[in-house]
C-alpha cells in the first residue's frame, strides 16, 4: 500500500476526522477525537503510525524491519510502520482497522452507538 492508499483507507472508517494538529508533517486521524493512526507527510518513504496491543507489537516489531515501537509516541502501544512495501497489503489493512477498534471499544457506550447508525 502506497501513502494514498493508507489515508483512503484511514478515512473510510465510521466517523473518522482527519487534521493536522503537529503541522503539515503529519495527518492525524481520529474518532470522537480520539487518535487512530498518523500518517507522516514530506517524506521519502511515508509512515503510519497505529494503535495496537503491546504483545502484538512486540511480534511485529520482531518479525518486520519496516516495523518499529511508535515513533514519538508510547512504545509500548503503539507501532510506526515504513510504507515502503514489505508489509503486505492485508496486513497493513488489518492493523489499520484493529487500531481503530482499539480506540472505538474504549469510547463511551453512545458514542459507539453514534458511530453504528451515522450520526
């Protein structure tokens, strides 16, 4: 997946916002203003940076060069991922959503249910 793509994704997601808050460097996502992903900008190789569960980036820092502990944010939740092709497609698509629902499982029970019915 190419930069474009990412953010097409990123943006497909229920009640998804898009800003810059750090700057025309960086595009950060969010639902009911709680941040998902970042997507750096300027940059020769892009990186998006996602939510996951510790243990599951602890495997994929491990198994992936392209993948490192969260570049400025905690390393522990956290993952930056250089979009620079090793990472299959799928996969990428899969930690793009799982981080995502880490955020939605952790909003209150009726913004939840805002997202499921468009609001």
């Amino acid at each position: 997946m190419n930069k474009h793509q990412v953010e097409t994704l990123l943006s497909s997601f229920a009640g998804s916002d898009v800003s810059s808050p750090f700057g025309p460097d960086a595009l950060v996502y969010k639902v009911k203003g709680k941040m998902y992903a970042l997507v750096s900008q300027n940059e020769d190789i892009a990186r998006v940076t996602l939510k996951c569960k510790p243990e599951d980036g602890e495997v994929l820092i491990s198994q992936f060069e392209s993948i490192s502990p969260g570049y400025y944010m905690n390393k522990r939740h956290w993952i930056t991922i250089k979009l620079c092709g090793e990472v299959d497609s799928n996969i990428l698509m899969d930690l793009a959503h799982h981080s995502y629902q880490l955020i939605v499982a952790k909003l209150k029970k009726s913004e939840r249910t805002a997202l499921l019915i468009g609001e």
